[in-house]
C-alpha cells in the first residue's frame, strides 16, 4: 500500500507500523485521515513520535475515527479528569501498587460494545527505559490455530465478567469467541485472560482447559510488537483485534500521560 500525505513504516510482518510526516497538534487534511484510517486498518496499532498534543488535539485525533468512549468499569487504575470524563490520566509513579494493563486484554471487552480503539499519549518516561506496550494481532493468532480448532471454536461464545479487571457492579456480556472485524473483515480470537471469565457452551473443565490454551496462545511472541516509549509518543490500537500488556519495570520511577477511547459501533461480530 502506498501512500502521499504520510509516511508509514512498517515494524513487524504481522502488526504495528509508525507514522511519520504528520504533525497532529494541527489539523489534519482530509487525504492525512483517509490514510490514517488504511494505516490503521492494515497495521492494527500505528505509533507517533515526538508529538506534543494538548488534550484537545488528542480528542480531535480521536473524533477522526468515531465518538468518544465514556469508561465503563466502576474502578480502575486509570482516573477521568475532573472536566473531561473522555480523558484519563494513567500516572505511576513510587506511590503506586500497581499499574493498568499488566495483563493481557482487550480494553472493556465486558462492555456490550466494546471501545473500536484507544489513544494513549505519553508526556513522561522513566529516566533509564522501562515502560514498554506489547501488542499482539489476534488476526495471525487466529491463522495460526490448526483446522480442528477452528471449527471447534467456531460457534461457541465466551462470558466477559468486568468485575474480573474493574470490581462489583460493572457489566457482564457474552460474545463470540471467533469474531469478524467489522471493517477489513477478517476472523480473529475474541477472548481475553484479563475479562474472559469462561465458554457458554461447553462444560466448566473444557472451558477452562480450552481458554488456558487460547491465553498463551495468544501470548505468542511470533505475532508481537513491543513499543519503547520515548517522552511525547502516541500509540492508537485497534481494540477489535489485539491485545496489549503493560510492563511495569520502572518503579519507583514515573511513568504519566492520557487515554482516550473511541466508541465502538457493534457488538463483536461472529464469524
């Protein structure tokens, strides 16, 4: 795929790509957010670099792929700003017990449409590294699965229990465990280790036994990114077909910046 208004460098065969010639603290003309949209669907997660956006270039970035996303978990390590619910602070720092995203997962996967994507901007990074994203496709972990367990998988659907990640009172849905993305139209593994609770169809022990497979299948380094952040860097996923885990290997070092989601359209979608 080529492309005019932006440059896009592709970091590995299977997912992740950065983005360069754009400056996002101004507005982007019409041919920089169409192909910010085929980058995007390609690589399922693009980086920026040295990009520094004030909340409102971050919110316009973001309202150039659909509405802003309203956190639906009742507790996390994330906080909404005060005048600004779209927005959250992710900071760490020595006084932290832990930090959002160690797990694998999706973000939200328990809501009953789960975020389209996530923009995360980060101001700060700890002084000697550390700190890194890791993004997994979930297209080439589902192409890599044998013929038997795709069609074993094929109809079953899996409960998503956000009080696994976000406490009491947040939601509970069920969705396919093989889904289709709305958009490029390809098949991948819905199920996540941090919300996935268990399979629908099929008995306490098989479930239990086939989502501790599909867990560190998924985990694969085979079909990995892993971002190094520098101060001012930009990662946007595609929430509908990866997974991402924070590393924590910075305390008591500081690590700050800001989230924001956008809404999904749909329900995961099954294949």
């Amino acid at each position: 795929m080529s492309y005019s208004s932006i440059k896009v460098t592709t970091l590995t065969p299977h997912i992740g790509a950065e983005i360069g010639d754009i400056d996002l603290t101004k507005p982007l003309s019409n041919r920089e957010v169409e192909e910010l949209h085929e980058a995007f669907a390609a690589h399922q997660v693009i980086f920026f670099r040295d990009q520094k956006i004030d909340h409102e270039a971050h919110k316009a970035l973001a309202r150039h792929f659909g509405d802003l996303h309203i956190h639906v978990g009742p507790s996390t390590e994330s906080r909404p700003l005060p005048d600004q619910p779209e927005i959250r602070a992710l900071h760490f720092d020595e006084t932290s017990e832990k930090v959002a995203g160690e797990r694998w997962h999706t973000d939200q996967s328990c809501a009953p449409i789960p975020p389209l994507g996530s923009i995360l901007y980060i101001h700060t990074v700890p002084p000697d590294g550390g700190g890194d994203t890791l993004f997994a496709s979930m297209y080439a972990a589902y192409e890599a699965l044998s013929p038997h367990m795709k069609t074993y998988l094929q109809s079953l659907t899996a409960t998503h229990d956000g009080r696994r990640a976000f406490g009491p009172n947040a939601p509970i849905n069920s969705h396919p465990v093989i889904a289709k993305h709305p958009v490029t139209g390809k098949k991948l593994i819905f199920v996540n280790r941090g919300q996935t609770s268990h399979i629908n169809e099929v008995p306490p022990e098989e479930s239990e036994a086939i989502l501790s497979f599909l867990y560190q299948h998924c985990a694969r380094p085979d079909w990995q990114v892993r971002f190094h952040w520098r101060p001012h860097s930009i990662a946007f996923w595609d929430n509908r077909c990866t997974h991402h885990k924070a590393i924590w290997d910075y305390y008591p070092n500081v690590r700050s910046g800001f989230r924001i989601q956008i809404k999904g359209t749909q329900p995961p979608i099954a294949a």
